[in-house]
C-alpha cells in the first residue's frame, strides 16, 4: 500500500510540473547539441549557429571565456548589456539595445 501511495504522490507530482511550467532548477541551454552562441555586431541580439560554420555577416563569437551557456546564466546577464564593435571591441549597447 506505501508503495502505490508513493507512486501515486511522485506522479501528481510529474503532472503539476508538467501542467504549472515549473522546472525544478533544469537550466535551458542556450544553443541546442551542434550549435554555438552567437551575438550581432553592433547591436543587441544573439542567436545560435551549427557547429563548424562560422558567423554570418553582422554576427560575431562571443570572446574566448565570456561565451554564455545557460540562459541566465553570469555571460548572458552581461552580454544582455553589452556587444562587440566591429573591432571586436567589447562595447555598451545604447538604452533599449
């Protein structure tokens, strides 16, 4: 009987998550499997690129060290601000990126 009281209590708990959105602490990955970060040049935004191709025009690796991995993780919060010039130059982004 402690068993499928047990059961019955993990599976509620599975369907309230699964219904609410809550996750528990899962951190969500930036990019998928085979895909890195990418930010725009000049610009606010980032998005994800497959591995073994390079940027598109206007995109740019984020900086060896300051690449974000987790949403909300410490290089997401500081790239949320911030960009690179076209120099590479790491730079402000303007009220309202």
């Amino acid at each position: 009987m402690g068993r499928a009281l047990a059961g019955a209590a993990v599976a509620a708990a599975v369907a309230v998550t699964t219904l609410t959105g809550c996750s528990f602490g899962i951190e969500e990955a930036v990019c998928g499997d085979g895909e890195y970060p990418v930010l725009a040049v000049d610009s606010g935004g980032s998005d994800c690129v497959p591995d073994g191709e390079e940027p598109a025009r206007g995109w740019a690796r984020y900086p060896e060290g300051k690449v974000p991995e987790k949403i909300g993780d410490k290089w997401d919060t500081y790239w949320s601000t911030r960009t690179l010039d076209e120099k590479g130059e790491i730079i402000e982004l303007p009220e309202g990126g």
